[in-house]
C-alpha cells in the first residue's frame, strides 16, 4: 500500500498550481495581479506542506525541496512587483486598443491605466523555477510513501499536474470578473489540459494494486463497497463536467464564461474525489 499524508498533497498541490499558472501568464495577457494571486496561494500551501511534515512525519528532502520552492515564490513575486510599471505586453496593447477606438467614437479621450513601455517585463520563466524545485520533494515524497516506487511516483506526479490545472482554471475563471476583456482561449486551454490529464490520472489510479481491487472487493474499503462506487462517480462527473465547460465557452456571451467558472467549482470538488479518494482508499 501507498501511504498518503497531508504534506505530499499540498506540496502536490502547489507544483501543479505554480506550473500552470505559468501556463497561462506565458502569454502575456493576463494582469500581474494574477500572477500575485496565484504565488500567494500556493506559497501558503507549500509553508503548509512544510508545517504538516513537522506535524506528522519528516520526509528531509521534500521538506528542503518545499522551502526551496517558498525561496522561489518569494523572489519571482518580488521581482514581479519591482516591474509592475511595465504591465505586460498584450495587456498594454489592448488597453490602448479599446483607448483608441472609444476616442475614435467619442472623440472623447478617456484615462486609462498607463504603463512604462521602457521598463523591463517579469519575466514568466521565474515561475517554472519553484516547480522545478517542487518536482524534487515529490520523488522524495514518493519513495517515502511505501509500496512500488515507480507506481507512487506515478500517482504523486501526475495527481499534482492534475490538481493544478483544476484549480488554475477554476481560479482563472475568477478573475475575468477583475479582467473582463481577457481573451477566454486562455482558460479553454486549461480546460483542455485538463481533460488531457484525465485519462492519465484514470490509468495511475486503476493499475494495480488500484481501484479495481476495490470496486471488485478484493481491496475492503471499509464501508461495503461505497468509497469505490463515489471515487467511479468522482470520475465520471469530472470528464462531463470538464466537456460541458468546454462547450459553455464555445457561447459568445461573456455569461459563458461565468457558466463555466460555476462549473469548474464542481469539477474540481468531482476532480479531488477523483485523486484523493483513491489514494485515501488504497493507503
């Protein structure tokens, strides 16, 4: 059996969460205060992982590997609120887009946010780094879990690419609300992404010893069959969800995209069932 605790899944959570918000400001659409938002986060999760490996049981190199990542965060949200003045590329583009064109209209200048064209960019490589770092904790993490390495590498790795891109796209969805004129491709690839995912996440957690073994009886879940029967209907619900998502964005209204995001909240409720309660099952 492969042991789960507390520490793996959070620092699981905060290197899926920081890869693919790199995913997505890569781009150069999204404000800087999403990047802030998302370093916030998962900082806060990875100084999680390291209280609840001092809590529970230290595994050293995950835990160096966790500050590692902290370290990171801190210098690429610094770095990142020192260059704010230069807003990013395709944010000041389109700011003065909408300028021009209401003045065009209007013959009315209106204010809009201003940006320092001279002044150097973040630059969203920094945020691969605390991943990077992350990634090491969790083989770590993985040998520390008991049962075949590879098999709880496997289902460590790909339960935190996973996890991350629920949430980011959960989380993305938000902030249209701060950014309504975002280009809604960014979140349909997250969307996407996570439904690449899935069939990944479904095969770690069926091959053996998995879910099978559970749904069949060979592996007593402790209450007659049941955590099997909702982990089965965990898994299901996440890919229709993750389908009827993809089609609300498919919708030109900017209600879509709120639809979606509401959606997403169940996806990522379905989509930890998914993970967790098979991991939890099989401990």
């Amino acid at each position: 059996m492969i042991d789960l605790d507390l520490a793996t899944v959070l620092l699981q959570w905060a290197v899926g969460g920081l890869f693919f918000t790199w995913v997505s400001t890569r781009h150069r659409e999204i404000g800087l205060g999403y990047g802030w938002l998302m370093r916030g986060i998962y900082l806060l999760m990875a100084l999680g992982s390291i209280a609840a490996g001092a809590a529970f049981e230290v595994v050293l190199v995950r835990e160096i590997a966790a500050a590692g990542l902290c370290i990171a965060v801190l210098v690429a949200l610094v770095v990142s609120v020192v260059r704010r003045s230069a807003g990013v590329a395709g944010q000041r583009e389109r700011v003065e887009r909408r300028s021009q064109r209401v003045a065009d209209m209007t013959g009315i200048d209106r204010d809009v946010q201003t940006f320092d064209k001279d002044a150097p960019e973040f630059p969203p490589i920094l945020d691969l780094i605390g991943p990077a770092i992350g990634l090491v904790g969790l083989v770590a993490a993985a040998f520390a879990a008991g049962g075949p390495w590879g098999l709880a590498l496997a289902r460590i790795i790909v339960g935190a690419f996973f996890l991350g891109a629920i949430s980011d796209a959960m989380l993305l969805g938000h902030w249209y609300l701060v950014q309504p004129g975002l280009e809604r491709g960014l979140l349909l690839e997250l969307v996407k992404l996570t439904a690449v995912m899935w069939p990944l996440e479904l095969l770690v957690m069926l091959w053996p010893t998995g879910m099978i073994s559970v749904l069949n009886g060979s592996i007593e879940d402790g209450y007659n069959g049941l955590l099997g029967w909702f982990w089965l209907a965990s898994t299901v619900a996440t890919i229709i969800l993750l389908g009827v998502t993809r089609a609300a964005l498919r919708e030109r209204e900017y209600s879509a995209v709120m639809a979606a995001t509401g959606l997403l909240y169940l996806a990522i409720l379905t989509a930890f069932g998914m993970d967790l309660v098979a991991r939890a099952t099989l401990a």
